[in-house]
C-alpha cells in the first residue's frame, strides 16, 4: 500500500523531471487563468502551476495515481484531478492558456497526443512539452556523460539539505517512484521529424538528464 504523507511546507525532494519545473513555469504566457496537466502523476507540476495563480485541470490515466494527488494537495489550490486517458478527459471548452505534458507523451500516440493538446489551447496560449527520448547517436551519448556530473552534485545537495531540516524523502515515500514507467521508443531526430509535420512553428530543444522541450504556441 502507498503511504500518504501529509502536505509538507518544505520539500526537498528532486526528481528529472522536478528539475525542469522552472524552465516549464517560464513558458506560460502571463496574463492566463486556466492550465492543463496531462499526465500529472502525483500532483506536482499541478500544484506548483495553481501555487502560481491558475486554476488547473489535472488529467491521468492511472487512478492509483489521480487518488495520491488528490490526497497530496491541499484543498485550498484550485486543482481539478480527472482520472482518465487524455482522449477521454473533460476539458474546458474554451481551452487552456497553458497546457503541460511531463514525462508523459511518450506513453502516448505522439502524433495524435500533440494535436490533442494543441487544440486544447486557447488563442495564444503554449504548450509546453517536457519529453524523454530514445538514444540514437553520439550526440546523445555525449549529452547523457555530461548530465552525470550535475546530476551527482544536485543528488549529494539534496541529501546534505535533508538532512539539515529533517525532511524525509518525499518523492519515494509519497509512491513517486511508484508511477507507470515506459522507455521511449522515439529518438529526439525522430521527434523532430513528427513535430515538425504535426505543430508546426514549435521549437524543440535537447535538455541534460535526458529530457527535451517542445514549445509551441497557438497563434491568436
């Protein structure tokens, strides 16, 4: 069974995928009232885009999932979870000023997922995609030698500040690494490839710790 911490106001904890929240946060156009969250997982990204002033709709397909986030987030931030796969999900018929995919595209039609989230968008809002992708060459392989040094230090910074506050290790107690895992079969050329015919103007960028970003936004 999961076991379910209560809210806590520091958070040490730090994950890939944590590590791009900033780099995420800076491509919502400002100005914007509504988010999506595909693929939340346990509430994260969610809460930190509602901490931010958006209401969110946070959208997954594992309900073991969808029920830790609900129980994970504080009823004051206005964060509506849906357990459901995307192609099924309710969403706001008015569309999203920001709509966010994290770790998750992979797990689904890449193609048909882009299309689905680009047309959930509201006129001049982005979506921005924060994907894993399948080594191909050596310009991977040299791009995962040079996330092993960062990666460490961060790893060594987090524990030492654990230690410091207290503060357990909450993404492996609250059941993070108990979420759906898939390696990606696309290589980042491939994605670049598919990108390119499905939204059009987006910008893809290769992140370290083996991660990429894909930014498009919907013109007004």
């Amino acid at each position: 069974m999961t076991r379910v911490l209560p809210p806590s106001p520091i958070d040490v904890s730090w994950d890939h995928n944590s590590h791009y929240h900033e780099h995420l946060l800076r491509q919502a156009p400002s100005g914007r009232s509504r988010a999506l969250d595909v693929g939340c997982g346990d509430g994260r990204f969610a809460r930190v885009l509602a901490q931010h002033g958006l209401a969110v709709d946070a959208v997954d397909a594992s309900a073991e999932m969808v029920a830790l986030a609900r129980q994970r987030t504080p009823v004051r931030l206005p964060v509506r979870y849906q357990h459901a796969r995307l192609e099924e999900a309710e969403l706001a018929p008015e569309g999203y000023g920001f709509v966010s995919a994290i770790a998750s595209v992979h797990h689904m039609p890449f193609g048909p997922t882009l299309e689905r989230l680009a047309s959930a968008l509201e006129p001049g809002g982005t979506l921005a995609v924060l994907g894993l992708y399948r080594e191909e060459g050596w310009e991977d392989v040299a791009a995962s030698l040079a996330a092993l040094g960062p990666q460490w230090a961060i790893g060594l910074g987090v524990r030492a500040a654990r230690l410091v506050t207290g503060t357990p290790d909450l993404a492996r107690m609250s059941g993070h690494r108990d979420m759906p895992v898939r390696d990606p079969e696309m290589s980042l050329r491939e994605i670049a490839v598919a990108a390119a015919r499905h939204l059009p103007g987006a910008r893809l960028r290769r992140l370290l710790m083996w991660r990429y970003s894909l930014v498009y936004t919907r013109p007004e």
